[in-house]
C-alpha cells in the first residue's frame, strides 16, 4: 500500500525492480533500479533529467487512482454482491 500512497504524490517514485514491484507497475509509470546503489543513484540522476517526468507522474497518478481505497472497496463490494 505504500507504493500506491508514493503514486499518489505529484513527485517522481523510485522503487527497487523487484518481481513483486513489475506485478503492480511497468517501468514507464514509475523510475525503477536495481539493487544496486551504483544504479540506484544513476537513475536518481536521470530522474533529475528525464524530459518526459511529467507524464511518467501523470500515469503512476492514474494508477494510484484505479488502486485507491475507495476504488478497492467498490470492486470488492461489486465481487461480494454478484456471490449473492
């Protein structure tokens, strides 16, 4: 859940490139590195750069949303009443 609270912000997410991570998100909706801190700080420093932020924030925003409390209740309450 905290990934989805980081998403929700207007500010760029790094998140080490676990198997668990890529089930939720793809690289180009948040900034991911390996376990390295070699390559963990040269994606900072790309993240600095990157010309296209503004649009990776704008998709993990969109993903956060579809994640949301208030979304997560609804399909879960739509799943209970179609068992009825």
């Amino acid at each position: 859940m905290k990934l989805f609270e980081y998403m929700a912000t207007g500010i760029p997410v790094l998140a080490v490139n676990y198997p668990s991570i890529n089930l939720i998100v793809k690289n180009d909706e948040i900034y991911l590195a390996d376990n390295d801190p070699i390559q963990f700080a040269r994606t900072i420093e790309k993240i600095v750069t990157d010309k296209n932020q503004k649009k990776k924030i704008t998709k993990m925003n969109k993903l956060a949303k579809k994640f949301s409390y208030k979304n997560r209740s609804k399909n879960f309450d739509n799943f209970l009443k179609k068992l009825n």
